[in-house]
C-alpha cells in the first residue's frame, strides 16, 4: 500500500530531541492549568504543531509515533490528502447556514454514501449530528418513538458518552459518572459476553445469561432499545465470543426491539471491516457512528431502517451544527480515503503485524492475560500472572516508558487494566514496528 502522508508531509520517523514533554510543551501546559477547566485532562501533555502520516510533530520539534488516532477519529491520519482538499474547497464557498434553515448537498451525499456503506441492502435513511453521544441519544429517542416503549438496555463495561442520558448508558463510574448523577431512568444493565472473564461461556451461552437478565429484570415487551458496542472499547476492546451478538440481534427481532449497533469507534475500516458487525454479518436496524467518519472534523450520524429512522415526527431530530457543510466534506474525502486506498484490507495488514507482535509479547511476559480485537483495533489486557486480577499499575507503569520515548499509547477498561492499540491507517510498517520495539522495551524495563 501506498503509504497516505498527505498535510505537512512530515518525515515518518520517531525523533526526540528534548525529554517528553519538553520545555516549550511545559510552558503551554502552564498556560492550560490557567485557562483550561482541571477536569479537561490530557493522556500526555505534548503540544502538537503539526501531524500527518503516523507521526505527531510537538512544540518542541520532537516527532512522536501515534498509536492512538485520537481515539479512533483520525483513522485515515490527521491529515489526509482528501479530507484537507474538500474541507478547503467547502471553506472557500461557505462555512455554515443550518441545514434545518436553508440546506446544503454535502449533507445529502453523506447520508447516501451511510446508505450504501452500512450493513444490509434495506432502505435506508440517516441524520446527522457532531458527535459520539449526541448520535446515541438520538438512536435512543428514535427507537422510543418507533416502538412506543421506554426501557433501554445496555451491557457491563460500556461506554456510550457523557450526556446525561448516555452516562447513564456507560459502566464506568470513574472518571465519567462520578458526581454527575442524577442520571436518566428507564436504562438497565445485562452482562456482556467477556471470555478472558466468563470461565469458558461460549457467545451463545453469554447471550442466554443476558437475555434472561432482560427478560426477569424489564420484560421484553417494555423494551425500546437494545445498544451495544460489537467491540467495547472504552470498556477494554472486549471481544464478545462467536455467536453472542447475532443472538442479541435475533432476540430483538423477535420482540420487536430496536437492535443498535454503537460503531463509533469500531466503525470505518478500523477493524478491517468498514463495520464491525460485519464480521458476523449482522445487520443492525440502527447504526451510531462518529469518530472515523471525518477524519478529524466533528461529525457523527443516526443511520438506519428508513421506516424507523421516520418514526419521529418533523422537526424532532437536528441541532444548530448537526451535519456542519465543512465537516460534510470532511466525511465525503475520508470515505473516498478509504475507498481508494482500500484502508479496510490496510487495518487487516496492520492487525497482523500487531497480532504478531503481542502475541510474542504474551509469550515473553505472563502479565500480558489476552491478546484480542480485530483489524487495527487490538488491544492487551494486563493481570497479575497465573490470575484474571487486574494489573492497572504494571499498565501505568508500561504506558509512562512508552511516552518517555516518544510512543502515544492508550489505556482503558474497567479496571484501567488494557492497552488499546489504535494506529492511524495511514501509518507505514516501519514506523509501527518501532513503535512495537519501544513497547516491548517498555515491558522489560518495568519487569
């Protein structure tokens, strides 16, 4: 594959020349402790001037190897050619006029191409919105009005967002719910298929512990919704076993459930499909997505069945910057990215190389429990050897040595246990083989 550098065309190659972070980035982070609420926090404080490829380029002149994305939104890289070219072009003709006033084409070709690319050849219909939560509240709003009913449920470990509604849809309490409550009612919690955690239940197994859950503690006829992560991943890129969600998918079908599918993270090519449901071929009757639709812009859209998707009556879905034109023209270049450069088989080249890698390091190192994810999408997850306990300090103590020398990696899970690993699709082998090299380094040296 050709490698995608595009913006800055910056040099792909891992670069210190202060420590991490260095002076000038310290002197901005002054500034920030100033001027920026405490509870805005920062994974690694380096200021970034400039980024493209799979490299960020800090205040300091350092160039750091991504293996973040920004949390899965730059997945075609932070600046790729096409994104750039059609947010410039939509710039220079006109930055907004609410497309609930006076419309605009972008956001009409947005929701055609989401017709063509989700799972299934049903009439489909979307709308737009600007981000992750928003998209999920909306799904949420739309299955109650489709189906006349109230309840909500959701699984252990998840994350949907930080609204009300959707930190009551989120598992964790720390940091996202904790002194936000009260929160919103009528959500219920059923138990996710987790097989590091499960004592060997296989997907139909968990699917029958959670649907009886549902069953005894709502009652299938109450509920709206059932939304679920095919891949958590704010939760620990939990994998659920073969079988568990098109389970899930058949019991909403025969109850009469909106079936949502949370692909914010999991969703554009990330896990070498363009959805993650597709690896089961399970077709949603709502999909959520955000994050990798626009290559950086804020955008995120409700996609689904038309006949539910026009359940709610005119007026009632939008908001002032939903389907913003600039960000519109973001997500038509990152989808013509995708397609072009075929970033569906590039995030399966990439899972390989990963897969390799951690599995050599689960062979090196018994604190590594499970390797698991799909495509670019990986992640490891961290407990005391010979035990399912989790080990958050060996992962803190592992991600410090990664920042140090200039590697951007991310941790999750309930118990702040798991490395995620999400490189931008556009980064090139060498670079996230170094990148792997200072992970492995980083283990030995905490040994």
């Amino acid at each position: 594959m050709t490698e995608i550098v595009g913006g800055p065309s910056l040099p792909q190659q891992r670069n210190l020349v202060t420590e991490i972070p260095g002076p000038a980035s310290r002197a901005v982070l002054e500034r920030k402790k100033t001027y920026v609420a405490d509870g805005v926090g920062t994974t690694l404080p380096v200021f970034v001037t400039a980024a493209g490829g799979g490299v960020l380029l800090d205040a300091d002149g350092n160039s750091l190897i991504d293996l973040g994305s920004g949390i899965a939104v730059t997945t075609v890289g932070n600046a790729a050619e096409k994104v750039v070219e059609r947010a410039k072009a939509q710039l220079d003709a006109f930055t907004h006029t609410c497309f609930m006033v006076t419309p605009y084409d972008g956001y009409v070709d947005v929701c055609e191409a989401l017709a063509e690319l989700t799972p299934g050849d049903h009439p489909k219909k979307s709308a737009l919105f600007n981000s992750g939560a928003e998209a999920v509240e909306n799904a949420v709003k739309i299955a109650r009005v489709h189906t006349g009913r109230d309840a909500v449920v959701v699984f252990d470990h998840a994350y949907h967002g930080r609204t009300n509604l959707t930190m009551a849809m989120t598992a964790k309490q720390m940091p996202y719910k904790h002194g936000f409550g009260p929160f919103a009612g009528e959500v219920y919690r059923a138990p996710m298929s987790y097989p590091l955690h499960d004592g060997g239940l296989s997907g139909a197994e968990a699917a029958a512990r959670a649907i009886d859950v549902i069953e005894k503690q709502v009652g299938g006829d109450q509920v709206a919704c059932v939304v679920i992560e095919p891949i958590q991943g704010e939760g620990g890129f939990i994998v659920p076993a073969d079988g568990f969600l098109p389970a899930v998918a058949e019991w909403c079908r025969a109850n009469g459930v909106v079936f949502v599918a949370d692909e914010i993270q999991a969703g554009f090519c990330r896990t070498g499909d363009w959805f993650a449901v597709d690896h089961e071929g399970v077709v949603p009757d709502l999909v959520t997505t955000a994050k990798g639709i626009a290559g950086g812009l804020p955008l995120a859209a409700v996609t689904g069945h038309a006949e539910i998707m026009d359940a709610v009556h005119g007026g009632g879905l939008g908001g002032t910057y939903g389907g913003n034109p600039v960000a519109c023209a973001a997500a038509l270049g990152s989808i013509e990215e995708m397609r072009t450069h075929d970033l569906a088989a590039r995030a399966r080249e990439i899972g390989a190389i990963m897969q390799t890698r951690l599995d050599k390091l689960r062979a090196d190192y018994d604190v590594i429990a499970e390797v698991r994810g799909r495509g670019a999408m990986m992640a490891i997850e961290l407990c005391v050897p010979g035990t399912t306990q989790p080990d958050a300090a060996r992962t803190a103590a592992v991600a410090a040595y990664c920042h140090s020398r200039g590697v951007v990696v991310l941790t999750c899970g309930t118990w702040g246990n798991v490395f995620r690993f999400l490189p931008p699709l556009s980064i090139g082998d060498d670079l996230l083989e170094e990148a792997f090299d200072v992970v492995a380094e980083a283990f030995a040296a905490t040994a």
